[in-house]
C-alpha cells in the first residue's frame, strides 16, 4: 500500500515517532506519497537518505522564502484552454491529471498536484484536444501533470490515439516518474497503450539518483524501449540528493546503460517552501564541468533552467568559448585550459 498518512511514516519506519505533529502540519499543505518500491528501496539501500530526502516530508518545506512563488515556472500565463500551456509555438503540455504516484518533496507543481485534484473532465479534454486541432503549428503533444502513467491502459491510450488522429501533431511525449516508483505498472497493455498510431511516442523519465534505476526498474524501462519507445531522462539537481560529480556521473551513466539518453538536469525551480533542495547555479555549472571530464557525450545532460514568469527553459552553462572579436576564440578544454582557437 502506497504510504499517504504521517502515522503510516513513522509505522514504516521512515521518521521517528517525535516528527509526528511537524509531519502532520507538512501534510495539511503538501501531498504525501511514498510506493511500496520506494519505501522498500529506502529501507533497504539509502544509507545516506538520499533517496528518503526525495519523498519523505521535512518541516524546511513550511518555510517559504520571499522569492519563491506558487507558480514557479508560470504555467498559467500560458494557458488557453484548462490543462493546456502553449509556452513554445510547436508544442503544448497536456496536463491530463493533477495526481501522481509519489508526490517529491521540491515538485516544481507542488501547489497544484495532489489527491482530490483529478483528472481533467471529458468536457475540458475535449476543448483541450480541440485547441490543439486548432493550431496547426503544435508538432508535439507532452502529457504531464502530475503523472500520465497513473491512468490505466485503456484511459491513456484512448486519450493517445485521439492525439494521435491529429494530422499535424507528430510527437507524442509522455513525462513520468511511474517507471522508477512502481515499475509492476509498467504492464504490455500500458506500453501499448503508449504507441501513438502512425506517430512517434517518447518517454521521458524522472530519476535523480542512480540508486533509483533498480534491477526492476531497468527491467521496467527495457519493456518500454523494446517495444520501439524511445526514452530520454529527466533529473532535478537536488542538494543532499545527487549535487556531487560521483553520483551524477553514476545516474547519467545508468541511464544510458538502460537505453536511456540523459536530456535535462533541471536547475530547481523556485518552488515554495524548496529552498533546502536548491543549489546555485555557480554549483550546478561546476558540477556539469566536471561531468563533461567524466563520461562521453552520450551521458551529457544539458543543464536547464526554467526562468520565473514562464518565460521558458533556457540552458545555463557553462559555456567554453570566450569570442575574442578579429583575434578569434579561446577555447577552455575540459582541463580548464584556455586554448586558441
Ligand atoms: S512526479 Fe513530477 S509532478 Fe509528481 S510530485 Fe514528482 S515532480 Fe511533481
């Protein structure tokens, strides 16, 4: 059973029994949820917390700091149609459900996901899949939420082909976290029910710690991949989670060992009541020199920001030319020495 209660954190075992009334004034604000693989993983293979850090409620996340907001990343100054944000011209989020399996701690939808809000009503689907029939530019379609893979087969794969039956949308991509939280959902009837007809479905999947791609999860993403399903990854850099070279060197290789290519390492957004989770981007740009001396490029993420307001995801660096006008370019090589260019 998925643990949702603080009495049921302590029962497992997952904080101690004098965290209960700071537990409970966390849970009268954010979702709780923490599967059965994750509490098991914790309990077994997460000697550092690393993993617990990820899902299981702290008191940090009732302190708001004055630049964080409820809406970090302004999906609704992009929103049309109720579950739509047109942010980019050729391609939309779809936020078919507002629930997830597990609920991470510095989710950047934090005050938008939760038990209670559900999915979208027929109704709006229907107005949502007609926006998009409507704008003939939308090449792709991204099914987000909360999570998409919460839906059953038949759901999902009925909202699929509707999109896929769109003659200007190509690209159907699904953003998830079901995989690695509760690879038993990963059934042939859902992974069918991924393929778009006529159309190219993609996964992208959200870890952040390599400890996190289990043997069941690999299997998971391998009954994906093998069924003709690309996969890319999605991480947060998270403090105390994965902000050293070593286990993002690990994660990033782990993934491509699953067929998996590293595409984003997200700057955390600022989430309300995250900022223990957050590094700088100072940080996050020396940790990517570092990773760029450690595994092929393969296994390079690009390191992403989404700016405040909505203004979109732009990559933050480092960058390794200095233009230096008529002279030309230096060059910095992974050593951290200038070269001529
Ligand atoms: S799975 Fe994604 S949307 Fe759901 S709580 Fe985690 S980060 Fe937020």
């Amino acid at each position: 059973m998925t643990i949702r209660l603080p009495s049921e954190l302590v029962a497992a075992g997952l904080a101690p029994p004098e965290k209960l009334a700071d537990l409970a004034r966390v849970a009268q604000r954010y979702a709780i949820a923490i599967t059965p693989e994750i509490a098991a993983l914790i309990d077994r293979a997460d000697p550092d917390g690393r993993i617990a850090r990820q899902f299981v409620p702290d008191i940090a996340e009732l302190t708001t700091s004055p630049d964080e907001r409820a809406d970090p990343i302004g999906d609704d100054a992009h929103s049309p149609v109720e579950g739509i944000v047109h942010r980019y011209p050729d391609r939309v989020l779809l936020k078919l459900v507002n629930v997830c399996a597990v609920y991470c701690r510095f989710c950047f939808r934090r005050e938008m996901v939760g038990p209670g809000k559900q999915m979208l009503s027929p109704g709006k689907l229907d107005a949502a899949l007609a926006y998009i029939a409507a704008h003939p530019q939308i090449w792709e379609v991204i099914l987000t939420g909360g999570d998409p893979l919460v839906l059953s087969a038949r759901r999902l794969g009925e909202v699929i082909r509707r999109i896929a039956a769109i003659d200007h949308v190509k690209i159907v991509r699904l953003h998830t976290r079901v995989p690695v939280v509760s690879p038993e959902k990963i059934m042939p009837a859902l992974v069918r029910a991924l393929k778009a007809p006529g159309k190219t479905t993609y996964v992208a999947l959200h870890a952040n710690h390599p400890r996190e791609l289990t043997p069941a999860v690999r299997a998971a993403c391998a009954r994906i991949v093998d069924a003709g399903i690309p996969m890319v990854s999605q991480s947060v850099l998270l403090r105390g989670v994965n902000d050293d070279a070593a286990t993002l060197e690990a994660l990033m290789r782990a993934f491509v060992e699953c067929r998996i290519k590293p595409y984003y390492l997200h700057h955390a957004d600022l989430a309300p009541g995250t900022s223990h989770f957050r590094t700088t981007i100072e940080d996050g740009q020396a940790l990517m020199r570092a990773l760029r001396g450690r595994v092929s490029g393969l296994a390079q993420p690009t390191y992403v920001l989404d700016i405040p307001g909505g203004y979109g995801k732009v990559p933050v660096g480092p960058g390794y030319v200095d233009m230096c006008g008529d002279a030309g370019a230096m060059v910095e090589d992974i050593n951290g020495v200038k070269r001529a260019y």
